[in-house]
C-alpha cells in the first residue's frame, strides 16, 4: 500500500515538473510569416512561437491594436524583420507593454552592405531608367531605412536571419541552446539544399527577363541572375499612372518579356489586363508576405515560386 502511495506521489510530482517546465518554455513573437517559419524550425518543441500578423494581412497592410500588446507583453524574444517594413512593431515596444528581460532582435541585422537602396528602374533605355526615388520615397511601410525590404526571398540572406535566430534563442534561453544549435543547423543544411535546387534548375532558362507586381523580387533575381525589366506597382501601394503603365508596356515588348508575374495577396485584375493588351501569360508568384506559418511555409513557399517560374520561363 505504502508503496504504491509513494509511486502515485512520484507520478504526481513527476506531473508537477512537467507542468512546470512546460510554463517555463520562452515565447517568441514574430511579424511576419517567414519568420515565424524560421523560428519554429529552431525552437523545435522548447519554445512557443506566435505571429502578430493574421494570416491574411500583410505587413504594409497591418495596424497594431491595443489587444496585441498582450502577446508583446508575453514575450520574451521578438523576432522582426526591420528596414521599414514592420516599423509599427518598433513603435509599440517603444511605448509600452515592457518585459525588462524581453529581446527584440532584427533578425536582417549585418545584412547591410548588401542591401539594395532604389526602387526597379524599368529596364529600357536612358530615357526612362535611372529612377531615382528610393523605398523612402512612398507611403508604403519599405520605407524608413531607405532600403528593400525584401531579403527573405534569397535563400542565402534567409540563411543570414536564421543564423541570427539561433544566436537570439541561446541567448534568450541557455538551458535549451544544444537544441536551439542543433536544429539550427538542420534548418541551415536545408536551406542551402532550396538555394542549390533553385541554382540548377534556373540555370539554363532561356527567358531570363521577368515583370513582378510589386518591387519584392531584386533580391532574389539578383541571386539566381534574373533580369528584372521593371515591376506593374511604380510606388508601391499606389496605382500605377497611365504614363507610367504606357512606359512598362514599352519596355515589356522591347525586352520580350513572355509573362508578368502577379501576387497572391493583389487582385490580379491589373496584371491581367496589362497582360491581355500584350497578349502575354500571367503566373503568379508568392512573396510570402501573408499566410498561415508553419515550419514548412518557407521552403514550400519557394519551391512553389520555383516551380511557376521554371514551367513560365522555359
Ligand atoms: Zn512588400
């Protein structure tokens, strides 16, 4: 009997502990979807990640409200993506809702020298090429830091984040670093594997030349030597001027370009009568600003793009 007391007190502390360190599992808080995608694949099960961004809001679209000061207040490691983009998070950390051992990481930090600093020129010929107006320049959310925010979509940068992720979760949380590190490294094996996948199959397209929505794609065009012609948004978050649609149509016919590439989250009525007037495809490509994350949506998300831009450009 007595024993059988003992082992049902073993079990319940055994319970208790559980309980225990299960409440003592540190929260991140992410903005974007990427980035949540990011951490989960390093936290593994030792720590909860949670987005501000509902799923079908993107980050120039989202307005921070009064109830997600709760999830800031619980957290203890923020995740952002910086260069403008999620600024409103910047401003409500700096107002309130304080966790004194809280961490807010930019998760682009050291990035900086490779960042590029103007808006797509459409590529034509001196008379329309040299746009000067930089991601400052607009109202849309790219602009404080004067740079594209867009690194997420370069495999090779992403590997930049992450490692910076790894760092922020060992520091945040010691106890569990061999595991952060651990499965870091996994996540770093498999993101070089996407980066190399997507070298060899752009390789030997014979159509290098593409038209995006918005100015989210230099980065990646850059890595895997597309040619950006030009994009359909001028400003971001701002209706292309006849003009300015008169100019891009030019230079989509001089460059042959054989598909303009729409968003997921734009309604792609622009993109399809620009299209149409050419008598050129459309394709839509994904620049992962929204949807639900998961430790999966980052890589699929890619291989996705991959697959619309190899059977669009072959
Ligand atoms: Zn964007």
């Amino acid at each position: 009997m007595n024993g059988h007391r003992s082992y049902l007190l073993a079990l319940l502390l055994g319970l208790l502990c559980g309980l225990k360190s299960q409440a003592a599992e540190i929260r991140i808080l992410t903005t974007l979807p990427v980035i949540h995608s990011w951490a989960a694949n390093v936290a593994g099960d030792a720590a909860t990640v949670e987005s501000l961004l509902p799923a079908n809001v993107g980050p120039h679209d989202f307005q921070f409200r009064p109830s997600d000061l709760r999830k800031l207040a619980a957290a203890d490691v923020v995740l952002m993506n910086g260069l403008g983009l999620d600024t409103w998070l910047t401003r409500a950390v700096t107002r309130g809702a304080s966790k004194p051992s809280r961490r807010v990481v930019t998760v682009t930090d050291g990035l900086q020298p490779q960042l590029i600093h103007h808006l797509t020129p459409l590529a034509m010929d001196a008379e329309t090429t040299g746009s000067k107006k930089s991601h400052s320049d607009h109202t849309h959310n790219h602009g404080d830091e004067d740079a594209n925010p867009h690194v997420w979509l370069d495999p090779v940068f992403a590997k930049h984040c992450v490692s910076n992720i790894i760092q922020a979760l060992c520091q945040a949380d010691p106890a569990h670093a061999d595991g952060y590190t651990r499965r870091g490294a996994t996540y770093l094996q498999e993101l070089d594997q996407l980066d190399t996948q997507i070298r060899s199959s752009l390789k030997d397209l014979s159509n290098r030349r593409i038209v995006t929505f918005h100015d989210a794609f230099p980065y990646f065009c850059r890595r895997y030597d597309l040619q950006l012609v030009g994009v359909v948004e001028e400003v971001p978050s701002v209706d292309p001027s006849p003009k300015y649609l008169a100019q891009l149509s030019r230079a989509i016919r001089k460059q042959q370009v054989r598909v303009i590439f729409s968003e997921p989250q734009f309604h792609p009525r622009l993109v399809k009568r620009l299209a149409n007037d050419l008598a050129i495809g459309v394709a839509e490509l994904d620049v992962l600003e929204t949807g639900s994350a998961s430790r999966t949506f980052y890589i699929e998300g890619l291989r996705r793009n991959l697959r619309t831009l190899e059977s669009s450009l072959r």
